[in-house]
C-alpha cells in the first residue's frame, strides 16, 4: 500500500468516519469515492487521468505481478488526488474542538431501575403508551444474559442488571420480542449486545438491520454513509447524523479515564474476578449516567437520521 494510499485510509477516513471506495469506471479508468456525510455534496469522487491502454505493452497484456503492481500505482495516484481535493473538509476537521458524548450531553438522564419498585411503574407507563423506538445498549456483553442492559426512550433510560445464571426480566423480554416497538442498536460486526439479550441473527444477510424492528446504526450508517471496513462506533455516527454537532468532533476519552475505568469493572464482573450487580444500586450515580449515555445517544441519533430523511420533526417512518 502506498503512502497516499494508506493516509487516505487510515489518516482520513478512518479517523472521520468516512467511507472509500476504489473502482474503475466504464472507460477503465481507477476513481475512489470518498462519502463523508448524508447530504449528496458530501460524496466526492477523484478519477485518474491514465485510461486502460496504460495496460498494454504493444500488442502483450500485463502479467498478472505487473497488472497489481499497475493497479496499486493507480489507487495512489487518485488517494493523492483525494487528499490535495479533500483538503478543504480535511482542514475543517481538525479545525473541530475534540469532545466527548458527556461534554456533547452533559445534561443528567432521568433513570429507573427495572427491578425496583419505581421501576415496575415505569415499565406500567411504558406499556400503557409505548414509544415507537428505543435504544438499547449493554455492558458485559460476553456473557448471556449481559452484566447490564440500557433501554432509552426520549424522556428516560431504565437500566437493567440481570441476576447472575438467570433471565431477562418478563418486560424487557417482552420489549424484545414485539415488532411495533422499533429497537436500535450501536453494535459492531460481532452484534454482541444482541447476542448476549438472546437475539437470533440473520444467518448471512445483515442488511435487515436498516429497517425495522431492529435497526443497527453501524449497518445503517454504511447504507447512508458508505460501509467501512472498520466499525464507526457511536461516537462517529452521533457525529455524523446530527447537523447540530458540526462544529464538533467526538471521540472516545483516553487512557486511564472513567469510562476505561467502567468498562473494567464490567469486564471483571462478565468474567467472574469481581462480584455481580446486586441491583443498579450497585453503581454509582456517575456510572449509571455514563452507562445510560450510551443507549440514550443511540437514540438520539437514529432520531437525527430519521428526521433528516423523512423531512419533518416529529417522526414519521419511510421506512425507518
């Protein structure tokens, strides 16, 4: 791989979010087309300017060495071309103030515990009116049921910690099983959050995680932004999908933080060197709204894109 090649994708897209894709054009010519966003002024395509007889030597085709060594000289040349035509939305990435999701929402969610008393009147609510939609997330996901499960709606998050070799409570059983309830998922290739609720997976075609019941937003960003070899992660999509954030570029925190910190203590528990959740009271306040974070984003930006495709603000479904 060429240098140009490789800080297109590792530098730039990767880094942003933003899809590539090489190919060549009916003329035979290598373009790559670079997706940075929803909008149709955001897909750029760079063309070489070599067409297909730079693949003949008289009247001999290329050896297949020599047709790969051609093709990679190609893919460089328009990585270059992206690079110098990209520099302008490059520019005003690295322009954006570095954030993370709790700076981004640093307004407290209103939480319920799933098995405590208030909790079985908020799940009375939420069957006496159900939302539409809701986000889901998990912690521990390595074991079934998970250490943790996260159910955001707009105006609260119930989180719920399963009892060690038991079962998911009757209602988020029943929350998973009902298909007029849209539920929406930031999971990556490895759909772990939805394995370890009990979920079936598609035996091979994923692509149903872009409409409902059950939506994905790493696969419905790969159908509205271009699929990425690597996972998008939440930060990027809520990036994204929400116009209101421009000026903002959001990325995971670093090193010992609390968020590592959280996650550990989850993996610990999912592996059993530290004691399972008693109940959500086994958390602090501060790592049950970081734990309630991540569902209530996912929410919040399958909302964003939904309003962004549908063209009102209050929902609406067009297929999603």
């Amino acid at each position: 791989m060429g240098k140009s090649t490789q800080d297109l994708q590792q530098k730039v897209c990767q880094k942003y979010g933003w899809s590539y894709h090489y190919n060549k054009d009916t003329s035979g010519q290598w373009y790559v087309e670079v997706v940075a966003g929803m909008n149709i002024d955001n897909k750029y395509r760079f063309t070489s300017p070599n067409d297909n007889s730079s693949l003949q030597k008289g009247n001999k085709c290329l050896t297949k060495k020599q047709k790969d060594q051609h093709d990679k000289a190609e893919k460089e040349i328009v990585s270059a071309m992206a690079l110098e035509g990209l520099a302008p939305q490059i520019a005003h990435e690295e322009a954006k103030n570095c954030s993370q999701l709790s700076e981004i929402f640093p307004n407290p969610i209103q939480i319920y515990d799933s098995m405590n008393r208030q909790g079985v009147n908020i799940w009375k609510k939420f069957w006496t009116n159900p939302p539409q939609v809701v986000g889901i997330d998990t912690e521990g996901n390595q074991t079934s049921p998970p250490v943790l499960v996260q159910i955001s709606t707009p105006e609260y998050t119930i989180l719920e910690a399963p009892p060690k070799h038991k079962t998911l409570s009757s209602n988020l059983t029943r929350l998973l099983r009902d298909n007029t309830i849209t539920k929406i998922f930031c999971d990556n290739g490895s759909h772990a959050d939805k394995v370890a609720l009990g979920m079936d997976l598609p035996s091979s075609d994923l692509s149903e995680y872009a409409n409902p019941p059950i939506i994905d937003l790493e696969v419905l960003s790969g159908k509205l932004f271009g699929v990425t070899k690597v996972a998008r992660g939440l930060a990027k999509i809520v990036s994204m999908s929400m116009p209101e954030l421009s000026h903002v570029r959001i990325a995971k925190p670093r090193g010992t933080s609390q968020r590592f910190k959280n996650i550990g203590r989850f993996a610990l528990i999912e592996q059993g060197k530290a004691r399972p959740l008693r109940g959500v009271d086994d958390l602090s306040e501060r790592e049950q709204q970081y734990c309630a974070l991540d569902s209530w984003c996912t929410l919040q930006a399958y909302l964003s894109i939904r309003r962004r495709m549908v063209g009102e603000e209050d929902g609406g479904s067009a297929g999603l």
